[in-house]
C-alpha cells in the first residue's frame, strides 16, 4: 500500500512539475517561422505605405480636379461678363449715333 502512495505521489508530483513548465511559456519559434514572420511584417507595412500613397494621389486628383473645374467656371464667368460689357458699349454707342441724327 506504501508503494501504490508512493508511485501515486510520484506519478502527481512529475505531472504537476511538467504542466508547471509548460503552462503559459511560449515554445521558441523555428528560425524559418520567423523569416517567415519578419516577410510578412514587411509586406503588411509594404501594403499599408501603398494603400496611403494611393488615397494621397487619389486626393490630389481629386483636388486637381476640384481646382480645374472652378478655374473653368471662373474663365467662363469673366468671359460672360466680357461679352455683357461690350454689348453694353454697342447699346451705348448706337444711343450716341441716334441721338447724333
């Protein structure tokens, strides 16, 4: 009966000592999973600086074309009130040549 304690013991003891040894310590990673690891690191920072200098052209372009538009619009209003300008000075000048008569 001392013997079946004794293993029993011994048999608890050795399961409790290796579960403590093992429980919450990280098993060293192989040096191909840690190649491995520091690849893809490099591709997931590759892919974010690619994703943020494609918003940053994409905002350009679209400031660009925000810029163009209103340069259009200007343009187009400076001729309009060019045009308005010169009819009203023909308008003006055919009164002077009526009143002339």
């Amino acid at each position: 009966m001392i013997k079946l304690l004794s293993v029993l013991a011994a048999t608890l003891f050795a399961a409790s000592s290796f579960a403590a040894s093992h429980a919450g310590a990280p098993m060293p990673a192989s040096s191909a999973a840690k190649t491995e690891m520091k690849a893809e690191a490099k591709a997931a920072k590759k892919a974010a600086a690619d994703q943020k200098s494609a918003e940053k052209a994409a905002a350009t372009a679209k400031a660009d074309k925000k810029t163009t538009a209103a340069d259009a619009t200007k343009t187009k209003a400076i001729t309009d009130a060019d045009a308005k300008q010169q009819k009203a000075e023909v308008k003006a000048d055919a009164k002077k040549q009526e009143a002339k008569k």
